[in-house]
C-alpha cells in the first residue's frame, strides 16, 4: 500500500454543491489514475472527523470530505432538528488541514424525488442500533451507496466509534461490489474517555461531566470479563452505576462478536470482542463501544 505523506499549504479547498460539479471536478483526477479518499460526515466536524481525514490523505492522494445531515438516516425528527450545523467551523477546519474537495449537497440534489428503495441487512439491523433506532441503516446504507456512486473513491473512512454501522457498510461493499476498500479509524476521546461526538455539543456542562461513566462502564465490564467474571452479573453491576448517574438513561449495553457483530455472553478465544453501549445523556443519545480480545487486549 503506497503511503502519501503531508499537508500541503498551497491546497485550496473547493467546495461543490452539486453532483456534476463533484463529477467534473473528479474527472481529470481519475483520468490520470490518481487515488481518491471519501470522508462521509454530516458536519460539526470534530477531532475524530479530522483523523478520519487525515488517515485519508495519508492513503489518497486527493480527499472528499461530504457534509450532509441525512435527513433520511434519522427516526427521531427532534434529533434531526437539533442535530448541530456549524458549516463556516467546519470549512476553516477543512482548509487548516489542506483538503481537497467538500462535497455540501442540497437535499433536494441527493433526494430529487421521495426515496424508494429498502435495504434489508437481516439480524444486523435487527440488534443494538438497528432495534432502536429503526430504519437508520436503511438510510445510512442509501446515502453511503450514493455517495461511493457519486465520487468513486479508492477507500473510504469510517470511525470506529460506529461499531455497526461499519459493519452494515462492509456488507454494503462486499453484496453490491463496490469497487473501494473500507478502512476504520480508531475512536477519539476526550482526556476523560468521553468518545468524540459531534452530539457531545449539545450536552450541559454536568451532563458532559456525567457522560464520562459510558467509557467508564465498558472498560470496567472489559476488565470484569478479562478476569473471568460473568458477563450477566458484570453487566447488573454496570446497570446499577448507570442508574446511580443523573440525567444518564441506559438504552442497551451488550457483548459482540466484532466482525460477525454477532452477540455473546461468553468469551470466544480467538474473537475480537466488543462491549457496545448506547444511552442518553440528558436525553441526548450517546454511542460508544471498545474492542479487545480475550488473548491480546487491543484496545
Ligand atoms: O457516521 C455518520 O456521520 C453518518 O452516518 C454518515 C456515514 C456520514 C452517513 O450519513
């Protein structure tokens, strides 16, 4: 794998609001072999956006960062509603980290006519986030399909952070072909675990204190199970310190199966495992999850 290396000062960033200028803008670039890196978001950039970034110009030679709120990938139109929008932010962050391209589509360009289509990934859609939230992966999965079909890159990035939703878009790419290799960029933390989000704006200053006990509580079930202990009772004692934080709401906390995201209550030696939460947080839902195996604790 070649390795491209440093910011480059003179970059200007272009930003296209359109599909034909994406595809005008693209075209010399991929009439001359050159590699193209895609970094999905829906704005509010934060570090663990600008990572995904950066891994992607370490491994493209040009990068299309996309800023569109999909209106569709949303169940809860409060959430949809508040979800934060700071485009000038977002470009001046663009720019000091010398990307390319930024694609900020109407939705009216991605959605000219009331969409039709339904993906079904069968038990991937049924667990954790697929059950609360239902249809999200439908629209995670038609906007991403849209967008690999829109720009075409050589990779793509996704955060780990979004356990699930990598492993819908890995079965996106392998059962329609997509062309591109998926790559996972580990989370981003706060110094107090607090796993980077752009939905962490909208947190208090106590219910961002208190947001803190979600990376606690995995780590602490992670550890528990290393020892050899129970996942049930593991996960009781968890659920006590949950309930005992104020204005914290668990929604799930459960074992998976990494690659499979199939779920467990034991260790499997030889697995990549992952204690997967999602709570609110003063009524704003909060996603987390950490990945270790029970032989090589990676994370
Ligand atoms: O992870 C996200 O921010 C979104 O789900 C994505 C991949 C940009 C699709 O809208």
């Amino acid at each position: 794998m070649h390795l491209f290396c440093c910011t480059n000062a003179l970059v200007v960033l272009e930003i296209l609001h359109t599909i034909s200028a994406v595809r005008s803008a693209l075209k010399p670039l991929k009439a001359t072999h050159k590699t193209i890196g895609l970094v999905p978001t829906m704005g509010a950039l934060h570090e663990g956006h600008l990572e995904l970034v950066k891994k992607s110009k370490l491994y493209s030679e040009f990068t299309v960062v996309t800023i569109f709120v999909n209106p569709i990938q949303f169940n809860n139109s409060e959430d949809l509603e508040k979800y934060p929008r700071q485009l000038e932010k977002d470009l001046e962050k663009l720019r000091a980290i010398s990307v390319d391209f930024v694609f900020i589509p109407e939705i009216s360009e991605i959605y000219p006519h009331p969409v039709g289509l339904t993906f079904q990934f069968g038990d991937l859609e049924n667990l954790l986030e697929g059950s609360f939230r239902p249809g999200h992966f439908n629209g995670v999965a038609i906007i991403v399909s849209k967008l690999f079909h829109i720009i075409q890159p050589d990779s793509a990035f996704f955060g780990q952070k979004d356990l699930q939703q990598v492993a819908v878009i890995k079965r996106l790419v392998r059962d329609l072909s997509f062309d591109l290799e998926i790559k996972v960029v580990p989370t981003m933390r706060e110094p107090d675990g607090l796993a980077l989000s752009s939905r962490n704006l909208r947190l208090s200053s106590e219910g961002r204190k208190n947001a803190k006990v979600l990376f606690e509580v995995i780590t602490e079930c992670r550890d528990e199970l290393l020892k050899g202990e129970n996942w049930f009772q593991i996960r009781e004692k968890a659920k006590l310190k949950l309930d005992a934080t104020p204005s914290v709401k668990l929604e799930y906390l459960e074992m998976v199966l990494t690659d499979e995201f199939k779920p467990v209550d034991v260790l499997v030696p030889g697995e990549s495992h992952s204690i997967c939460i999602a709570a609110f947080v003063e009524n704003i839902r909060l996603i987390d999850n950490i990945n270790f195996s029970p032989e090589n604790n990676i994370n």
